[in-house]
C-alpha cells in the first residue's frame, strides 16, 4: 500500500517495506507488538479481518496490537453540530463536510483514460472503505483472535514506549485506540 515515492525512500534499516494484501511473511510468534495507525479504515472489512489474524498469527502469545483508526461517532457528533449550525443560518454544508472527514470517495468520478479509471478503481487505497467506532473496532479483533480488547487513550497502551510512535494528532481530535 506504499506510493513508490514512499518505496524508494532510502527507509532505516530495521524498517521492512511489506505488501500487506497477503499473508505476512513472518513465522508463528514472531513479534512482541503490532502497532498501526489510520491504515485499517483503508481496507474493505473483511481485508481489516485478514489482516489482523494475520497479526495475531504473528504475535508473541500474550503480545498485544494497537490501531489507531477515525472515530465515526465523533465524525457523527460533528455532523449533528454542524448541521445545527447550518440551521442557524450559517453557511455550512454538513453533508459534504462529513463526506470530506470521512476521506470517501470524491464528488466526481475518477477522470481519465478507461485504463486509468480502472486502475485507479482496483488500487483505491486512499479513500476509506470502513470505519469504525469502539464497539466496531473492539468487535473486528475479537473475531481476529484478540481478548482483552478495549478503547485506549494516547499513550494508554501495554505497549512499551508506544510514545515514541504514537503521535497526539492521530488520537486526539477525532481518532480511535482499541488495543486488544
């Protein structure tokens, strides 16, 4: 799911660029933790549930996996607020404004020759295909194999260090934490 641009970027050593469409290339208990932030909601929700048995195959027994992902409840909250306002008289346009939050798909078709059009189609990975809120999110990894799982605040994490990847504006204003 990385643009090319972002593939031929001379990355640190102990990063390893992955197609993560397949099985990942890892044993059985490999890892000590699964960290993502605002990629799940880029997947169909059957492709998020691969994913994550994917992740708990890979994790260390007892290991935890956090994602952070968009909150659709407080996507929501905002729509009622400002669709409120719109009412009031202020020149707001609520649908077209949660539409934008959400990163659906844009207004207008995609433009361009039909191969274009088609590859842009199968390759979607921008726009945002499921979201989420805590009851959803906790749901898809208990399904995944994950116990325990729970909404979490920045930097609330079983996590060592996760303060060192998790950044503020991911969460706040608008994000969601489950860590399972």
């Amino acid at each position: 799911l990385l643009p090319k641009s972002s593939a031929d970027v001379p990355w640190p050593e102990n990063i390893e660029v992955v197609d993560l469409r397949g099985d990942l290339p890892y044993g059985d208990g490999t890892f000590d933790a699964v960290y993502s932030s605002h990629f799940l909601e880029h997947l169909y929700r059957d492709d998020a549930l691969r994913i994550l048995k994917e992740c708990v195959r890979v994790l260390k027994p007892g290991a935890a996996c956090r994602a952070a992902v968009p909150d659709i409840r407080y996507q929501i909250d905002e729509y009622i607020e400002n669709t409120k306002k719109a009412d009031g008289g202020e020149d707001l346009d609520p649908a077209r404004q949660i539409n934008s939050s959400l990163m659906l798909r844009g207004e207008r078709p995609p433009r361009g020759s039909l191969p274009l059009r088609m590859y842009r189609a199968v390759n979607d990975f921008h726009s945002h295909k499921h979201m989420y809120a805590e009851r959803s999110l906790c749901k898809l990894f208990e399904e995944a194999g994950f116990e325990r799982c729970s909404r979490r605040g920045l930097h609330e994490s079983s996590i060592p260090h996760i303060d060192l990847v998790e950044a503020e504006n991911r969460v706040h204003g608008g994000g969601l934490v489950v860590e399972g």
